[in-house]
C-alpha cells in the first residue's frame, strides 16, 4: 500500500513540477520550438520517468536534474535576448528556400531539407505550383512561411529584409540590397531616429523601411 502512495505523491509532484518549470520557460506552442527546447524537454520528461524506478531514493536528488535544466535554459534564453550572435548560434536563421518561384537547391542542401519535406508543407498551405509562391522560408522551427506571388504586378516583390535587430545592423542583409552604413544612417534620420541601439526591429521591403523602437531603452 505504501509503495502505491508513494507513487502517487510523486506522480502529482512531478506533474507539479513539469508544470513550472515549463510555466518558467516561457510560452511556446510544439511547432515552434527550437531543437534546445526539445531536447530540455526531452530530457526533463526521461529525468521524471526515472524518478519511478527506485522509490527507495531521495525524491529531491531525483528533482535536482529538472530544476538545473531548466535553469541553463530560462538563463541561455535570456543571454540570447541580448544577443543576436548568440540567438543565431543557439537557433539558426531562417532561409530563403524558394525564391520567385525558384527553388534554391544549395540553401535545402545546408539545411538538410528535402523535396518531399518541401513539397508536403505546400501542399499543408493549399500549394500545388511551385509558381504559385513569391518567397518560401523554412523558419529555426522547421516550419515554412509561405509568402504567395501577388494578383497585382510590382506588389510583393521583394522578401522583407531585417537591415537592424535588437539594435545591432545587419551587415549582409545591406549588402543583399545593395545599401550601405550611410544610406542606413539617412534613412533612419529621416524618420527621427539617430539612435541604432534603440531599435528593436528595422525592416526593407519593396524599398521602403519599416522601424520599430525599443520602448523599454527611451
């Protein structure tokens, strides 16, 4: 009878547990997880099963494992909320996969994606023509975005192009639009803005930018 107590207190302990570390690491629906997630959660599911094979040890070394992964990754979270370099490392960044109606073959080579992958996620997103689709980007998820050609010829030509992010330029991304620092600085001027590191997000797009401030450094 006790051995059955036993694993019922440490049945809705775990789940209690579980609950918040999860609740502590922050909202995220499955799809969109990245694979340091899976794997934390992987990991923490496997430490809660083992916790069941021995009731004769210490529950709380058995709980020890859960809280210290999920410290490394509320802590690694925070750290790539600071930086890009970082986050881009822990990750990846998205890539353009398909391009004006092209697919680039080298970009599902790096990324190890194949063409029944892409050919199922289309057809998940109602696309049977590859013509169909402007721009397809496989996001650090694994999930495709899908952006489709527009009705109206010159509208949606151009994928949107992330020139400043938490407050740091994107160098390649001026380069893949052909601008500079300079025509960066103008632009930014032009719209009030003097200040790099207050800006959370910068955007091009059918050459036009797009700002948005970062509200918590004013």
């Amino acid at each position: 009878m006790d051995i059955y107590l036993g694993i019922i207190f440490r049945t809705a302990v775990i789940y209690l547990v579980i609950w918040f570390l999860f609740r502590m690491m922050g909202k995220r629906e499955v799809g969109e997880l990245s694979v340091l997630d899976l794997v934390v959660s992987i990991m923490i599911g496997d430490i809660a099963v083992l916790s069941f094979e021995d009731l004769e040890k210490p529950f709380i070394r058995q709980t020890i494992p859960m809280f210290v992964l999920a410290f490394l990754q509320i802590t690694l979270a925070f750290a790539s909320l600071k930086s890009v370099k970082l986050r881009n490392f822990m990750d990846g960044k998205p890539q353009i996969i398909i391009n004006q109606g092209k697919i680039d073959e080298k970009a599902m080579r790096r990324q190890r994606y194949n063409f029944d992958d892409l050919l199922t996620q289309l057809r998940e997103q109602g696309i049977i023509d590859i013509n169909e689709v402007q721009f397809a980007i496989l996001e650090t998820s694994g999930r495709l975005s899908v952006i489709k050609k527009s009705d109206k010829e010159g509208s949606g030509s151009q994928v949107p192009f992330p020139l400043i992010v938490d407050g740091e330029i994107q160098e390649k991304n001026l380069d893949k639009i052909g601008k500079n620092h300079f025509w960066l600085l103008n632009q930014l001027k032009e719209h009030g803005e003097t200040k790099v590191k207050e800006i959370s997000i910068c955007g091009y797009i059918d050459g036009q930018i797009y700002i948005d401030k970062n509200e918590t450094k004013e």
